[in-house]
C-alpha cells in the first residue's frame, strides 16, 4: 500500500511539471505583437484538442498517467504549431 501511495505521488509530481512557465517566450522577426497573439490563441486551439485520451474509468494512478500524457501532447502540438509559423522559442528575460 505505501508503494501505491508514493508511485501516486511521485506522478502527480510528474504530472505537474509539464506545465510550468520555464522562463521561455515565442518570438519572430517583424512579427506585431497583434499578429503573435492570434497565432498563439489558434495554436492554442489546435493543442487543445491534440491531447484527447479515452477516460479509462479507473481512477488513481491511472487517470494521473493519462493526464500527463494529454499534457505532453498538447505541449507538443502547440509547439510544432507555433514552430510551422516561423517563431521560435527563446529564454525570457524578465524570469
């Protein structure tokens, strides 16, 4: 039992980790900050539904691994959106 509760956390943890602001910013020559904006919001929507998994109905660890993967590949797809329209990440500087 203490082995379930501790890989429960452990994912939760790792759950949460994909979407923590890592001081990263999008940026694109001659690009308004307008133009940004709206290729962000619709980069947003091809991500959000990038990540649909079946819910399992299972619950606990389970639904903790399932929701990491949602996140990973809505991660993954807004990055390769914004990627397809020229920008490209960049450290920020006010982190």
């Amino acid at each position: 039992m203490k082995s379930v509760v501790m890989l429960s956390v452990v994912a939760a943890l790792l759950s949460g980790c994909t979407s923590w602001d890592l001081g990263y910013r999008w940026t694109k020559a001659g690009v308004a900050p307008q133009q940004l904006t709206l290729d962000d919001v619709q980069c947003r929507r091809v991500a959000e539904t990038a990540g649909k998994t079946p819910d399992l109905v299972v619950g606990g660890v389970v639904d903790l691994a399932r929701v990491n993967v949602e996140q990973v590949q809505r991660v993954t797809a807004y990055d390769q959106c914004m990627t397809a329209r020229g920008y490209a990440r960049a450290r920020s500087t006010n982190g």
